[in-house]
C-alpha cells in the first residue's frame, strides 16, 4: 500500500461544503457551525490519494476514519475465488467507521477510482477532540454512528462497512 499524498492546502470548509450537499444515502449528517468545522479542523489531518491508490485494506488493524471531501472510491471484499465491489463512496460520506467503533480488522478494501481528497482522524486525535471539545466529538460521534446505521440497514451496503 502506498502512502497517501499530504497537503496542508487543503480548507476545511470545502469539507463542510462537500456534506452540505451530498445527497447519498451514506452522507455524514455532521450540523457543525463555522467556528466548530475550525475546532475539528486543528485535529484532522488532510491526505489525497491518486487514481488507484488504496485508503485501507481488507485484514488490516487500524481504527482510522476517513471524511471524503472530494473523489469517488470503491470499497471491494476479496475473497479466495475474486473480488466483489460492494460500494461506491463520493464526496460528503465517511470510511472506516467500523474500524474505528470495532476495533476489529478492516472488512474491505478501498481504493481512489480517481483523485481523491480526504481528511482523516485518528482514534488518539478522537480522544483529545472529546477531551477538549465534547461538543463537537458528540456531533461527530453520532452523525457517524448515522451512517453507521444507515449502511447496515441497506442490505446491499450492510458488508460496505469498513
């Protein structure tokens, strides 16, 4: 797995904006005001991946989460016989909240179809985030835990967790 490219360009606004208006099923329903995207800025880090590069692979230890600001990525299981795709994830949506609830292994791969940026939050910048900020770590706990539902109540989406 290659490392992801990081950039400090990116604006965390453009992340509010991408779940602003996401209309997927899977979008994060995060209701933050100007100076709370700011709080959670400071602990988020900005990466982005090129066309077919992999955020996270199928097996693999890490609770990381991952918040699509722009892109398309595909989550696939691989099993002995071949390759299943079982979800497309775009701008506005959330990966890895499984992971990050579980503390299991990642239940599927994923992979940029093209370039994608992402901003990500480690469970240690979590714990910090609802140390000093339990406003925003609330929010950002329950609108993933949304989506959470949500992809398990969709049948074809519920193995999509990652």
């Amino acid at each position: 797995m290659s490392a992801p490219t990081v950039s400090v360009r990116f604006n965390i606004q453009d992340l509010a904006q991408a779940m602003a208006h996401s209309h997927a099923l899977d979008a994060l329903p995060l209701n933050l005001n100007a100076e709370q995207w700011k709080v959670l800025a400071d602990f988020l880090q900005p990466l982005q991946l090129q066309e077919g590069q992999k955020l996270m692979e199928q097996g693999i230890k890490d609770r990381t989460v991952y918040f699509v600001e722009s892109g398309t990525l595909t989550v696939h299981y691989e099993d002995a016989k071949e390759r299943i795709r079982l979800a497309m994830v775009g701008p506005g949506s959330v990966l890895g909240e499984g992971a990050f609830y579980s503390h299991l292994p990642r239940s599927a791969t994923v992979t940029a179809t093209n370039v994608c940026r992402l901003w990500c939050l480690t469970p240690l910048r979590y714990r910090e985030l609802a140390s000093r900020h339990p406003d925003v770590a609330l929010e950002l706990t329950m609108a993933m835990s949304a989506v959470l539902a949500r992809r398990l109540y969709n049948r074809p989406k519920r193995v999509a967790v990652t």
